[in-house]
C-alpha cells in the first residue's frame, strides 16, 4: 500500500522510451517517403536528417514537459509546452487500463499502460497512453484499479486460465476470417494449379494468383496467429483477463458488467471442423485493431467453447445455444422484396443481353456476352431464393429474462446473446406483406467496440419481437425504483451497497 | 397519456421538401440518361431506357406527392417517464422505443425549410445512435426538449446518489 501511496501523492513523467518511440515512428514515415530520392538528390537525406534532429528535440521537450498526477477524483495529464493541456479523467469513466508491450518497450524494458473511458466517441482510440518502466507500471495499474474497482485487481497466475493449442491457434488463422475471403482464395490456389499442370508458359499467371492467395489469406491469417499466439483467458471474481501477442504483448482486464454482448462466430469452414470462437462487445477497451473485436475464445471444438462460455461468461448463458427459427410464413415477405429486386434487375440485365449488339461489336464478345448475361440472371434468382430458404431455415431468436439472443448469417454465422441493459434503442418494422402476417423485424443500438453497432432480426411475430423494448423498460423501470427505495431508506441503501459489493 | 400527432401544418412543409427532392432525382435520371446517349451512341436502339426513365420520374412523382400524407396520418409518438416511443412510416411502419436512461444529448434543430413554417426537429443522442421527433412546431419542440432534459436530471439525480 505504501508504494501506492506514493504513486498517489507524487507527479512523474512518462519513461523517455516515449521519445524513442515517437522519433522510430517518425523516422520510418518520413524515411518511406524519401529514401527513393537519396540517391540522385544526397541533399534530400540532409534535410531529413535535420527534420529528424528538429523533431526529436521536440519530442524531448514535449515529454519533459508532460506530468501526470494522480488526485483523489482523477488522473490528470498537463502539458505545459506551446500547446497547453490539462486533462483530468475522473477514475469513475475509466473502463479498463490495458497493457501492451511493443519492440521497443521489450527492448527498454517498459510497458505501455493505455487507459480507456466509456464514451462511443472514443472507443477505438485511447484516452490516454502511459509508457512507463515495467515496475512502476505494475504499481500505476494496481492503483488505478484500486481507485476505479474499489479494489485492487489481482493478477492470474501462470497456471490460472484457459489455455489454447498451436494447432487451434493454427486453425484461427485459418478459418476464422469470412469464408467468402477463404474460398476466393481456394478458387485462385485451384485456377494457379490447373493453369500450372495444363496450360503452356503460363508461369506468370501461376505466379500472380499465389501473390493473391498469399495477399488475400495466408498473410492476414500468419498475422492473426502472431497476434493471438499464447492465447490466455482467466476469471477473478467479476474481473476477466485476457493476454495473448507473439511479438507485441497484449493485456488487458475488464469488469464483466463492462460487456454489452457475447456473440459466438461460426464461419462455414468453422462448421466443418465443428469448432467455433467468441467475440465480445466490450466498450472502453481500444482493442479494436484491424475491425477485430476482443476474443474470449479463439476457434476450438464447440464442447470448449462451452467449456468458456460457463467458466468466463456465466452471465450470458440462459439457453442450450439454439433459437427458435423464422416462421414459415416469414417467407411472403422475403419473397415480395425479392420479387421487387428482380423485377428491376431481371428485365434490366435481359433487356441488356438483346440489345448488347449496339453495344459491342466483336461477334466473339457478342456471343460471350449472350451466353453470360442470362448466366449471371439465373445465378442471382437462385442465389435470391437459396437465401430465403436458408434465411428461414437459420436465421433465429429467443428471447430470455435477461438476455436475448439473436442468429444471423447463412455461410458464417453468428448467435449474438445480448442483454436488456445495455440496449441503447430499439426498433421494431414491418412492411405492407409483413403486417398482413402479423410479422415484423427488429434492429438493436448497441454501444460496441468499434462504436455504434446495430444487431437486426429475421422476421417474427410483432408480438415476439415487442417483448424486446418491453422488457427493456420494465427492468430499466426496475433498477431505477430499486435506486429510489435504497435512497429514501438508509437501512436499506446499506443493504443495497452491500449486495452491490 | 395519448400518443400525439403532428401538426396539419407539417404536411405543407413536407410537399417542399419533396417537391425538391422530386425535382433533384428527376434532374439526376434525365442527366444520365442523355450522358447515356453519348457513350452509348444512338439511343433510338434502346427505346426503353427512355420509357424507364420516364416511368422512374412518375414514379418518384407520384410516391413524393403521397408521401406526406400518409406519414402525416401514420406519426405518432408519445413520451413517458421512462421512454420516448415513436411510431413512424409510409411502406414499412417502424416503432422506435428509445429509454430515458439512455439519452445523453437533446438537440431542437431547424433546417430552412421547417423553419420557414414555424417547424424543428428533436434529436435525441444516445451512445449507440440518435432518434428524432420530427415536424413540430418551434415551441412544442422546445417544451419536448425541456421535458426530456427534467426527464434525464431526475434520472442523473438518482444515478448520483446511488454512486
């Protein structure tokens, strides 16, 4: 308690590392941009070299300059170089304080604390970065947390936790980015081969679609596996911890209060291995790099992701992992908006094929184009309707006391479980076939880690679907008469912190 | 409590807006269709493109002249302690429950063309998106805003003595 303490009562500066950072960053920007010229142009290299000079004499003022103090109400940042600033973040808006660990803070043995508030304003970037040695890091962190959780956070060990294998770390490079990204790239790997076996000096083709496939997968999938590489998920108390990172360390932790929703992903070569992930909508986190959300769980076999689902996220369980699917008669409506679609297109792309004659004058190209343009007509029809058979089939809802779930996704699917509270506004719809039926459709705010996320419904029965927004009311309705009781009666108030504690 | 309507006066302000619209995309399909004939060349080899041209602007027409008064007829929307619940649509009917709770922000806007019939808009931000009471006459927006900005003090003043 006592370095605690300290840290309190003391104002301190980020570790020059900073500095080194902020120069390396600079460095490689403005040397990308110029390096092309050095040769012809020496005095180009000169120039750099004397911004270069300029701007870490900057960045070494600029951290001299910068203090960080933490008061009883907040952490306060203050600059005080050209441009002044005073910024107080009061430790009640703080979500989470991660900590990461780059190439140079392993090289200078320092830890980037980022702090993050609760505000869709701010959900992608930090509200403030803290790089410090990695001692006095620890000691901030445990103090922050102690001011935000009235608690201090403790740590998991190193035998605490769910762990994954290499071979599902593989397996979550592989396959858990869309199918329709791996089957493109499979449809390129299959052309690359076929025109290597049987076409005659067709090496540069063979050569172009590997750079495809190697563009378009195996580099984002290498970059996923280095990323969650030593995959670490643990619970204390209300507290997840997640850590994982092969060249950049990540760490973060987050009350289980701080989850607007679970959603489980199954992309369809997920399905085939039977295995699937879980994402997570947590808000105040910044993990939001390359539109990837928080994972509790990378691919495993679905009994593992249970396995997670019950140890981690107890809360977000309330049903056997299967909704109820979009009434037959769903498919009226779906059918009307499908047929108002191919009226437009239909008669569009078939008016085209008659007439392509005045367009293209190459008999070859003519005979392509008559040939492709109904082609591509029958592909959208039944593309069109294979949607709707398996829009009723598999889109899915279900509606609990405190949660709600609903599935989307035909290829990749997803069961987003989501709970009342964090519902931001509601909306219900349907249109002229819909309303004959009695059906209607749903879409969900949500504040989400990459901002505003809306989550929508197949059709269902207005009835069924007015149960969300009701629902929401009542427990808002619920929770806010609880607050007013405990305020009047402080017997009760002190019951009512007890519980919450 | 009763859901409310909006005011008669809302409809003349909608046929501006639409007639204005109307006239834009209008302008928009004819353009295309003569940069159309330019790249395409002779246009008498597609006769229907014009005629599809010409049933899109009637259509447009015809949809912007009934617009107003169905979404006239169908606006409803009503404020409790607890939600602000607005039922709205002309095809598809939507029904946006927004709680009180959740509202962070309370805007009254005007454009040029509700003010020039008295008329503003109130938007109302929560962190996961922003929903509007359209069409009301300048005061009634006021008296709505007031009445959400009370709604959400009393709902902060029961947040902070419970913290």
């Amino acid at each position: 308690m006592n370095e605690h303490s300290e840290a309190m009562n003391e104002r301190f500066r980020n570790s020059a590392t900073v500095v080194v950072k902020n120069v390396a960053t600079t460095a490689a920007i403005l040397l990308s941009m110029t390096i092309w010229f050095f040769i012809e142009q020496p005095q180009v290299a000169i120039g750099v070299i004397v911004v270069i000079a300029l701007l870490t004499a900057a960045f070494c003022w600029r951290w001299y300059r910068t203090l960080i103090e933490l008061t009883d109400e907040g952490m306060i940042i203050e600059r005080n170089t050209v441009f002044k600033l005073k910024r107080t973040i009061p430790y009640i808006k703080i979500a989470s304080i991660n900590a990461d660990r780059s190439v140079i803070d392993r090289i200078f043995g320092t830890v980037s604390l980022k702090v993050n508030i609760n505000t869709s304003t701010n959900v992608l970037a930090p509200e403030a970065v803290l790089t410090l040695k990695k001692e006095f890091a620890e000691t901030i962190r445990e103090t922050l947390s102690l001011r935000i959780f009235d608690r201090e956070v403790t740590e998991p060990g190193d035998d605490e936790g769910i762990t994954f294998s290499n071979t599902e770390l593989v397996l979550h490079g592989l396959f858990s980015m869309s199918s329709y990204q791996t089957l493109f790239a499979i449809a390129v790997l299959v052309y690359a081969v076929i025109v290597s076996l049987f076409a005659e000096g067709g090496l540069a083709g063979v050569l172009l679609a590997l750079f495809i496939v190697l563009t378009i997968h195996m580099v984002p999938a290498i970059m996923t596996m280095i990323r969650f590489h030593g995959f670490k998920v643990s619970r204390i108390g209300d507290t997840i911890h997640i850590k994982h990172g092969a060249v950049q360390n990540y760490k973060t932790s987050f009350e289980i209060s701080r989850i607007n929703a679970v959603r489980i992903r199954r992309t369809f070569f997920a399905r085939l291995l039977k295995s699937a992930y879980i994402e997570a909508e947590v808000v105040g986190i910044s993990a939001a790099k390359n539109d990837q959300r928080p994972l509790i769980c990378i691919l495993c076999k679905m009994s593992s992701v249970r396995n997670v689902m019950e140890t981690i996220v107890p809360e977000f369980i309330y049903v056997p992992y299967e909704t109820k699917k979009q009434p037959p008669a769903s498919k009226w409506p779906m059918l009307l908006n499908a047929a108002v679609v191919l009226a437009a297109i239909l008669p569009a792309l078939g008016y085209l094929s008659l007439n392509i004659d005045h367009i293209v004058y190459d008999t070859e190209w003519i005979a392509w184009a008559q040939t492709a343009i109904p082609t591509v007509m029958v592909i959208i029809t039944a593309g069109v309707l294979a949607g709707i058979y398996y829009s009723i089939k598999l889109r899915g809802f279900d509606i609990g006391d405190h949660m709600f779930t609903f599935s989307n996704g035909i290829l990749d699917r997803e069961t987003s479980i989501i709970s009342y509270g964090k519902v931001q506004i509601a909306e219900t719809g349907a249109g002229i076939m819909a309303r004959r039926l009695g059906l209607a459709k749903c879409n969900i705010s949500l504040l989400s880690t990459l901002g505003t996320k809306k989550i929508g419904s197949g059709y269902f029965t207005e009835e069924d679907l007015k149960r969300i927004p009701d629902r929401m009311l009542e427990l808002l309705e619920y929770e806010l008469s609880c607050k007013i009781l405990t305020q009047n009666d402080p017997k009760q108030k002190e019951a009512h912190s007890d519980a919450r504690v | 409590m009763e859901y409310k309507r909006l005011d008669p006066i809302s409809k003349r302000a909608m046929y501006l807006e639409n007639v204005i619209s109307a006239v834009i995309l209008s302008v928009i399909i004819a353009t295309a269709i003569i940069f159309s004939a330019e790249y395409i060349g002779d246009l008498s080899y597609f006769p229907l493109m014009e005629y599809a041209a010409i049933a899109m602007i009637a259509l447009i027409v015809l949809y912007h002249s009934i617009e107003p008064i169905v979404f006239y007829n169908r606006y409803r929307y009503i404020i409790t302690d607890d939600c602000i619940d607005v039922r709205r649509g002309v095809i598809i009917i939507r029904r946006t429950v927004v709680p009180i709770e959740r509202v962070h922000q309370v805007e009254v806007t005007r454009g040029p063309i509700l003010n020039a019939f008295g008329l503003a808009e109130v938007q109302v931000t929560t962190a996961g998106g922003v929903a509007k009471i359209q069409y009301q006459k300048l005061d009634e927006a006021e008296e709505v805003a007031e009445r959400l900005n009370a709604l959400i003090n009393r709902m902060v003043r029961v947040m902070r003595n419970d913290e």
